[in-house]
C-alpha cells in the first residue's frame, strides 16, 4: 500500500504542475475552464444530458447552467428535448463548438511540443504509453465525500 501511495503522489504532483504550466499557456481570450470542460466532454463522449456532464466534473447540473446557456448562445452547442425523458434535454457539440475547442487547445499543445523537445525519444515513448492510463484515471468517478459518524468524534 505504500507504494501505491507514493506512486499516487508522485502523479498527483506531476499532473498538478503541468496543468498548471498548461494553464499559463493560455491565451488571453481562451474559453473559461468550465467552458472548455463541456465542450471536452462532448468532444469525447458525443452528445449527453446537463446532469452527465456535471456528474463526470464532480458538479451538479445547476453549477453550469450559466455556462450551458451561454455555450448555446454562442452556437457552440446544441439543445434538443431528451427521447428518454420529456423533461430533460441533451446537449451537443456543434462544428463551431469542435472549432473553438481545437483553436483553444492549440496554443497549450504548441507550447507542450516546444516542451517535448526538451525530452529524449525514450521519455517521449514512455509519455505516449502514459497518456492513455492518465486518461483512464481522469474517467475514474470522484470518490463521494465520507459521512462523519459517531465513532469520528
């Protein structure tokens, strides 16, 4: 277990300061966080409910309504009435969505190529190999909060 512990930390650590650096590289007219969260998410996943996309951020769905609307007010996104539930709706990316995602990745990804070449083909291979996995942990579901009980006191 403690092996696994530090290894935890060490990826934590790692993943924390790059998505920093990463934040840094944006430009100054790049989408908000929560903005380029939902459009990734549809990216990813196709189309989904409001409540999908906040239970995969760790949010409930009324914490991005704003952001929903304005998604959509700025054809970004699509709203259609949910088949499964009349009072539901599913949202979608559009092509304008798709190309404002690209267009706010591009300056991060330029600035992490530039990064890459500082690195060896052998630790380029072994980021290719991690890439996948840092991705599988990111669809992890967040852990719930615990419930204190009487026996915490």
């Amino acid at each position: 277990m403690e092996d696994e512990l530090a290894a935890a930390r060490a990826v934590r650590s790692g993943v924390l300061r790059l998505a920093r650096r990463l934040r840094g590289a944006r430009p100054a007219h790049a989408l908000s966080p929560a903005k380029v969260g939902v459009l990734g998410y549809l990216f990813r996943h196709g189309t989904a409910s409001p409540g999908e996309i906040a239970a995969a951020d760790g949010q409930r769905p009324q914490a991005l309504t704003k952001v929903f609307a304005e998604l959509e007010t700025e054809g970004l996104i699509t709203r259609a009435p949910n088949e499964n539930d009349g009072r539901g709706a599913v949202l979608a990316l559009t092509g304008r969505g798709t190309a404002a995602l690209q267009d706010d990745m591009r300056e991060r990804d330029t600035w992490l190529a530039s990064a890459l070449d500082e690195l060896t083909e052998t630790e380029i291979g072994l980021l290719r190999l991690a890439a996948p996995l840092l991705e599988r942990l990111a669809d992890q579901p967040a852990p719930r909060p615990r419930e204190h009980t009487a026996e915490d006191v």
